[in-house]
C-alpha cells in the first residue's frame, strides 16, 4: 500500500503554484499520482488516481445575530478530516446522504466517508449531538485537519 504525501509536500506544491502563477501542477511517483490545483484562491490536492468532479458551490451559512460562533478549525464540535481524500455525503451515488443539518448523531454513527488511495474510509461522529453545519460538499477534495463538519 502505497504512502499517503506529507502535508509538507503539498505545501510546497501549493507554493510552487503561486510562485509560477499556475493554476494546477501533478506529480506522479510510483503508483501514487498527486495533484494540486488551484480553483479561485483555493487550493486543494487530489491523491486517487480517479478524477474528481468538480465541487458545487456551497452556500455562505447565515450569520446569526448573537455573538460570534468561534472559526469552525477552532469549534470543539468540529469533525475533522483524518487524511487528504475525496468526501463522499451518501454512501453511493443516487442515494440519500448519511446526514443532513438537523439531525442527531450518535457516537461512533457513520456520517461521510473520506476516499483516499482508491479506498473508501468511513469517518464516525466523534461525539453524539446534533450536525449544525455540513462544510464539504458531496465529491469535494478535502485536506488532512480540515473541519467537514460540526456537531454540537
């Protein structure tokens, strides 16, 4: 099984973008093939070899008049990536997503899964509450750390 890339490696990459004013660069070693693009200011890295529809545009949630939420990366209910995959919302195309805002999760419930390396990896709700935000889209490329998800 092959090595996922360092987060320093995409790093460079992502900074190899911005210094030549490139829009996306690939690397590919082995059987391991990475790809880094850059989609408005975004960058994102895209590790299986599969390619990757393009992501829809997600809705800026709507600011509540109360005081502040804290940044979802600093939210203690924020579900975080554990690798740099593909989030997939349901468990196969056509069919309904694991979860949606609203709903209450248990402990450990399967909410998305994360493909990395052509191998699909279930994440669990890491506490039970209520999804308050859905950050990724269905088919979206996510990064290792990045918050998917809040559950209060």
């Amino acid at each position: 099984m092959a090595k996922l890339p360092s987060s320093k490696t995409i790093k460079e990459l992502a900074e190899l973008l911005s210094e030549t004013g490139l829009t996306e660069i690939e690397v590919e070693t082995g059987d391991m093939r990475i790809k880094v693009a850059r989609q408005g200011t975004a960058v994102s890295a895209v590790v299986p070899q599969v390619a990757a529809a393009p992501a829809a545009a997600e809705a800026a949630p709507e600011p509540k008049e109360a005081a502040p939420a804290p940044a979802p990366a600093d939210h203690p209910g924020g579900v975080k990536s554990p690798m740099v995959g593909t989030a997939y919302l349901a468990p196969e195309p056509g069919s309904a997503n694991f979860v949606k805002v609203g709903d209450t999760v248990s402990e450990g419930q399967t909410i998305l899964i994360v493909e990395a390396m052509k191998t699909m990896n279930p994440i669990g709700a890491p506490k039970s509450g209520k999804v308050t935000q859905i950050l990724v889209s269905n088919e979206q490329p996510v990064e290792f750390d990045e918050v998917l998800m809040i559950i209060e």
